[in-house]
C-alpha cells in the first residue's frame, strides 16, 4: 500500500485525521519528529477516534531515520512548487507521498533531499493560501489507491 510522511506535523487534529485516514485506506502513516504536539493530546486522539489500532503509524527521530526504514521508494514531496499535478503521477504501492509541516509546507532541505523522486502538486485556484495538510493527504492518497482499483476495500453499490 502506500505511505504518507509528515514532517514535523503542528497540529493534533490534522495527524488524528491522517491516522483516521491511514486506518480506512490501508496507508501507513510516518511521522518526522519534532511534532508540535504530544501523540497522547486529547485532540488528536479525539480526531482519530477509535482508529488508533487499526492505523500503522510509526514516528521517527529525524528524515534520515525515516528513509532508512522507508527505502527503497519512489518519494513525491506535495509541495506548491511541484512540476506535475498529483493525478498525472503512476502510483506504485510503496512509495511515500510526503507533506510538510501546516505553517510553511515543506522545508527547502526537505524538497532538495536526494531521497525525493519528483515534486508534486495539488491544483487549486490561484491566489489560494494552501489545502489543509490532512485535505491534502486525502486526496493523494485516494488518487494513487483509485489507480489501484481501490485494492482491499469493501465496494457495495
């Protein structure tokens, strides 16, 4: 399945919502410490609800602990600056979809890291600010497992 990093989420609530996300897709969830917050918060744990057990998440010192467990792996860092929207890249299962921190996106170290693949953007309407980080995540990772047939999920019609 696919991968989503965060580095160095702010926000409790937005990685309570990935968690949710990483639970009801299939997705691991990694996390890039420092965090802005305490994993045992009430309100990322109110956001994540009772998904905590369903959700593969892991947290990592740094980047380079990160990639150490992550690699080997195509890395699309989202990013405003990406050359290709998130819906002309061939997802494979395995590669990490990585979104930076809510207050200023990724850092300039993060989009140059080797490790990154391609940058990747989102469109959105010019003169827009950003998506939240979690909206963001969603749509990746919802357009990546759709080119998969939405492998291991329960369609009903």
């Amino acid at each position: 399945m696919f991968r989503i990093l965060f580095d160095s989420p702010e926000i409790p609530g937005n990685t309570g919502a990935a968690i949710r996300l990483a639970a009801l897709t299939g997705a691991e969830l990694h996390l890039v410490e420092p965090l802005g917050f305490d994993l045992t918060e009430a309100r990322l744990r109110r956001a994540g609800l009772d998904y905590h057990d369903l959700a593969v998440m892991t947290v990592h010192p740094d980047r380079e602990t990160a990639w150490a467990a992550l690699m080997p792996a195509r890395v699309f860092a989202f990013t405003a600056e990406g050359t290709r929207a998130h819906s002309d890249i061939a997802y494979k299962p395995g590669d990490v979809l990585m979104f930076g921190r809510e207050s200023v996106g990724l850092s300039a170290a993060a989009k140059a890291d080797p490790h990154v693949t391609e940058l990747v953007r989102i469109p959105m309407l010019p003169g827009r600010r950003s998506l939240n980080l979690t909206n963001a995540a969603s749509i990746a990772v919802y357009e990546a497992w759709r080119q998969h047939g939405f492998a291991g999920a329960a369609l009903t019609r």
